[in-house]
C-alpha cells in the first residue's frame, strides 16, 4: 500500500454534469487503490445528484465507504435550492445572465470550502492530504494553501482539448477583425484554428465581459497548483501532453481514461450475456431493447448518433440528418430530444422530424429512435455497432475509442470543437461532419459522410484501423499484469507518492 488508509483527500468539482462523473470516477479509482478517504464538495444539489447517480457497476455512488459528499451552502447569502445550478446543464448553453450568476456562485462557495477544509484540520489534528479541484475553481489554490495543505488541478478534458481552451481564454484578445484563422499560444503553428470553433462567447470577449473576467483569473491561479492530473493516458495524446507541459510548467500526471471496468475487458459485448452495468436511473429505452435490436444487424454495421447529455441541434439540423441518415440506408440508433431552442426535458414533437420517418424507420428495422437517453456504454460495446456521430464531449470520445469505434464529429460547444479537431488531424480516427448549431448541412452531405466512414474499405476502413490502434493504446495504459503497469497506473501511483512526499518533507 501506498499510503495510510487515514490519509484523506478533498475534491472540489465544477457543478456539471460532465464534471462531477469523472470527479467521482476518480475518488473511486483513489480509494481503491490507496484505502484514503476521499471527500466531494459541491452545492446540495449536485450533492444530491452524486448521491442518486449509480455509479457504472451499479453501485451508489455513496455505498462505497471511504468516499463521502460534503455540502457546500454559498456562504452569507439567503440560498434559494431552485437557483442553484443543476447539474445536467452546460454552462454554455445557459444565457449569459445566468452564466453570470453561476460564476459568482462558484465564487462565493471559497468561504465554505475553507470551513469543511479547517472543520477536517480541526477534526482529524491536520489538514487533508490535499484538495483535487477543477479547472474552474482556481482560488481553491489559495483555500488549501491557508490551511496548510496543497491543490492539484484535474482537467476533465484531454490534454489538447484542455490546453486550447484556457490558453485561448488567457490570450485575449485574439481574434483579429481581417483573419478568420488564428493560431493558439501553446499549440504549434500548424494547428490552425477557424473562429466557427469558437463559442460565441469567445468571439465577443475582449477581457472585459463576464466570461473572461471570471475565467481568466481561475485559470491561471490553477497554475499555481502543485500539479496537474489529466483525464488522458501518455500514449493517447503524447504529442499535446507535451505542449501542455511545456505551457504550464507543471508536473502532470496523465491518469485516464477513468472508463467504467466493462468497457476495458478485451472481448466486444455480443449480446449473449446481459452486462450488469447500468449508467445509472435515466429515462429512455431498456437496455434489453437496444441489445436485442443490435443483434439484428451485422458486425461493424450500425451508426450511433448521440449529442452527449446536455447537447440538441437545430429543427432544420435535425430534419436533414433525419433524411440522410434515412437515404444512407445505413441502420442507426439515434438518441433523439427536443432541438435547440425547445426545453430539452419536454415533449418531443413528430413535426421535427420528415412525416412518417419514425414508422418507416421502425418497420424496415433501419433505424433505431431512442428518446432522451441511451445506454451508450452498451451499445459502443456492441459489435454491431461501426461508428459513432458524437458531438465529441471527451467522455464520448474516450468510450468510443476505447471500442476502436472510429467517430463522426458535430462538435457543438465548449472545448469540443478542439476534441475534434484533434480526433481528425492528430488521431486520423474522425472526420467532422459540420459544427454548433446555427451550421448549415443537407442531407446528401450527411448521407455521404455516413457512407463513407461506415464503409470497410478506403477512409472509413482506415479511421477504423487507427481507432482499434487507440484502443489497443488504452487498454495498456489502464491495465495491470504482475510487475507491467500501464502509465496511467504507474502516473496515479507518481501522484500520490508525490504528495506524500511532499508532506512529510515538511
Ligand atoms: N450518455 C449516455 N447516454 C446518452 C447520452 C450520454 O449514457 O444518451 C453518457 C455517455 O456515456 C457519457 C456521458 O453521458 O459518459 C456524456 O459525457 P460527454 O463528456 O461525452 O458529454 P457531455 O454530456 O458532458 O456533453
């Protein structure tokens, strides 16, 4: 054992979905392989959010003893529960005004942060191990500081992914009025990046607007930390792991991929056996559904189009995906939701999708409709299934990869649009159908691009090879024979020597 099982360490997550599953992956990955006990702080809601979200073994996320959550109430104001974030949102898909309202509540918990963290110190005759926060919350630095303990950051995102984004966000201004293309400090040259991979908030901000005036100083109090851990393996991102290190200047331990168990043995699922494995209570089809119609179809046949968990595209973009995929003729399983601009959680209407489309779809066995929430582990372990069009959130990629499954891009938001990009040029294991969601694209675009990487031969086969490549790549990284341990392993067990080295040379 590395470490005492007294040790205890203190993780601080951004209160989002896409943020607090990789946070709780990680405490368990810890606590397993140390015995620590791991506290996660966040706001009541994502509180009660990690305490009904089953883990992917269907186990609570809170019946694992050694890992317990800590509410944190903004401190000094009149808390309304119904104003505090939820965490199935992305922040960027929130209007500005709110997005406001979520920095400063991100803000204003330091004061809380400090209690739980001097309560723990008071407690147990010191302070915990170190505190583990997101890339969102840099005054954390200066919280573990003031009460004797260190900070590491986690970046929930892949090192490329990862690195354009806050360098863009530190280098404003960047867009320049006579070029639509720009380079990002940190990056070589010849990434060159489209001011359409830009969220619109990027392109307004000048170092003055909200956005840049909570993300900026974040962002570079986190390098302040005493490191970094990232969700990405050595082998994965070798080359962006590099510009990483050589930009912040501190050390980085690339643990990733945090991927539920399942997803690691080496034989594809083949439907004989149901998988215990659950993602938790979701609304949606059964598993044993999507099973049985994946087993209908061939090996590698079948397309699976997911925009993630907080993501829609347009009306008209829904409409002419729905006919190429139909003319493609190529079997899909489709997560459909209210698109862009509609309340995500609603109703779903017939009208935005071509007039008979669901029946035709469902009688010809081509297409598979699944509403709001598919067990995507299941069906990227599927071998039916051949290729995945994904919105190119990293959870989705690195599950798709994991499968050798080779990806389709509509990156929409955040840093997805670096995610794909670095998918098309660094992996070879992707090619980007369209970005966000005001893009124009047609069917016959649509259908063309699905033809071509859902074909064996020429590109699509090629996409595939290097995906199966990635996949290989992961599997080593996160596995543990006898005396080999893959770099994620031995990278999480560097980490914790490392702080506890560090306190007990002081
Ligand atoms: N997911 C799922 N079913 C769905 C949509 C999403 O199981 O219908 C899961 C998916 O497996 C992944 C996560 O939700 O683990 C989405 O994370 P990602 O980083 O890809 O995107 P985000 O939702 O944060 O935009």
């Amino acid at each position: 054992s590395l470490g005492s099982s007294s040790e205890h360490i203190v993780m601080l997550p951004m209160m989002a979905q896409g943020h607090l599953i990789p946070f709780l992956a990680l405490a368990r990955k810890i606590h397993q392989r140390t015995g620590f006990n791991i506290t996660i702080a966040s706001t009541p809601l994502n509180i009660q959010y990690l305490r009904s979200t089953f883990y992917k073994d269907s186990t609570p996320a809170t019946e694992c003893s050694g890992i317990h959550l800590a509410e944190l109430i903004p401190f000094g104001r009149i808390v309304d529960q119904s104003k505090l974030p939820i965490p199935d949102r992305n922040a960027e898909n929130l209007p500005l005004d709110q997005m406001e309202e979520l920095f400063s509540l991100t803000i204003s918990l330091q004061a809380p942060f400090h209690r739980l963290l001097s309560d723990i110190k008071e407690k147990e005759g010191r302070p915990p191990l170190c505190t583990i926060s997101d890339i969102f919350m840099g005054w954390a630095v200066e919280v573990a500081k003031s009460v004797g303990t260190i900070n590491i950051t986690f970046t929930t995102t892949g090192a490329y992914g990862g690195l354009a984004y806050f360098s863009l966000w530190l280098n404003l201004p960047h867009l320049r009025a006579d070029s639509e293309e720009l380079t990002i400090p940190g990056l070589p040259d010849r990434c060159r990046f489209h001011i359409s991979q830009f969220h619109k908030f990027v392109r307004m901000a000048d170092g003055s607007d909200p956005c840049s005036r909570f993300l900026q100083p974040q962002i570079s109090q986190t390098f302040q930390s005493f490191g970094y851990l990232c969700h990405t393996a050595e082998e994965v991102e070798p080359l962006a792991l590099e510009w990483l290190r050589n930009y912040i200047k501190l050390p980085i331990w690339a643990i990733g991929p945090l991927l539920p168990p399942v997803m690691l043995n080496k034989s594809p699922y083949s439907g004989s056996s149901m998988s215990k494995h659950r993602a938790g209570k979701q609304p949606g089809i059964s598993l044993e559904r999507c099973i049985e119609w994946l087993d209908l179809h061939c090996p590698d046949s079948v397309l699976y189009v997911s925009f993630g968990s907080q993501n829609t595209i347009s009306p008209s973009q829904m409409m002419e995906l729905a006919k190429g995929l139909e003319e493609s003729r190529n079997p899909f399983i489709w997560v459909i939701r209210p698109p862009f601009g509609f309340d995500m959680k609603g109703e779903f209407k017939a009208e935005w999708l071509p007039e008979g489309f669901e029946e035709r779809m469902s009688e010809s066995k081509q297409g598979l409709l699944v509403r709001k929430w598919a067990p995507q582990v299941e069906t990227l372990l599927h071998k039916s299934t051949g290729a995945f069009l994904s919105h190119c959130g990293w959870n989705s990629v690195l599950e798709s990869l994991s499968q050798g499954v080779p990806i389709i891009g509509w990156p929409l938001v955040g840093e997805q649009p670096f995610n794909s990009k670095m998918l098309v040029e660094e992996m070879g294991v992707s090619v980007e159908l369209t970005r966000g969601h005001d893009s124009t694209i047609e069917a016959k675009e649509a259908k063309k691009v699905i033809e071509m990487v859902m074909n064996k031969k020429g590109k699509g086969g090629e996409m595939r090879k290097k995906a199966v490549e990635i996949a290989e790549k992961i599997r080593a990284a996160v596995t543990e024979e006898g005396e080999r341990k893959g770099s994620s392993i031995t990278a999480l067990d560097d980490f914790i020597s490392a702080v506890l080295t560090k306190r007990f040379s002081e």
